[in-house]
C-alpha cells in the first residue's frame, strides 16, 4: 500500500485505527499487512511499508490523530470533524487532543499533543455549531453505537 492508498483509506472509512483489533473500527496495520496482524508490527515482513504509509497519513493535515478509540492511536479523516466537535462533550477530552510525532534533540520521537479545541480550525467549529446534534450522531453512528 502506497503512502496515497493509506490516506485514501482514512478517508474513505473516516475513523480508523492505527492498529487496534476493536471491532467495527478497521485496522490500518491489518489492511496494509493484508492479514491481521499479531503482536508489534515492527517484526512484520511489511514493516517498513507498514511504517512509511502510517507515518503519510499521521503527517496528513486531513486527518487527526488522536487517542479517540479505547486510547489507541486513532485516524479521523477531516471530513468527519465537524460531527466530532458538535458531540465533543460525549467523549473525554484527552481523547480528543492532537497528536503530532516530531523528533526531539537526541534523534528520538516524541509525541506534542495540542488539547481539543486548540487544534480545530476555525471554519470546522463554525460548522460543527451549525450542525445539529443529531445529524452529528448520525454522521458518526456508524463508528461509536452509543447516544450518549
């Protein structure tokens, strides 16, 4: 899978997991490995391939990531974002804070998180306040079962 199909997949299911096994949210390892995938994806055979598309769509300025699902690292394609921020108060906050993979001084990776709302672009919370709460729901029913 090219950097170009991860993003692709992101948006076309618009909330997907980096590599979680939760049911009813698809994996972005297990779709690029092409088989679910056991243990650390770093000892796959497609690791790098793995490594390369993950980091496309984490530097995507259409997708966030952020802890969403279960707490693990979680894709939601930008046009999703506007549902999220009208029923932002049905998740824990934390959940919904930027995360951004930069590399530190030393060389290592280190992850900044900017807090929700402080990532939302301006014309995003203008549409999330147009949108009904109920239409939010609904855009996003499909991934999180729950009213709230």
């Amino acid at each position: 899978m090219t950097p170009a199909s991860a993003l692709a997949f992101v948006e076309r299911h618009g909330v997907v997991c980096e590599a979680s096994r939760r049911s009813g949210f698809p994996s972005l390892v297990d779709e690029i490995a092409g088989e679910a995938v056991r243990g650390n994806w770093w000892s796959h055979a497609r690791s790098r391939e793995i490594f390369a598309a993950t980091r496309a769509v984490r530097d995507s300025p259409d997708v966030l990531v952020c802890r969403l699902v279960d707490g693990k690292i979680t894709f939601v394609h930008r046009r999703l974002w506007p549902a999220l921020v009208r029923i932002a108060d049905q998740f824990d906050p934390a959940r919904l804070g930027r995360l951004h993979e930069v590399h530190g001084a030393s060389g290592k990776h280190v992850i900044e998180k900017t807090p929700f709302p402080a990532w939302v672009p301006a014309d995003v919370l203008a549409a999330g306040g147009e949108l009904g709460k109920q239409d939010a729901l609904a855009q996003l029913r499909i991934y999180f079962t729950s009213d709230a």
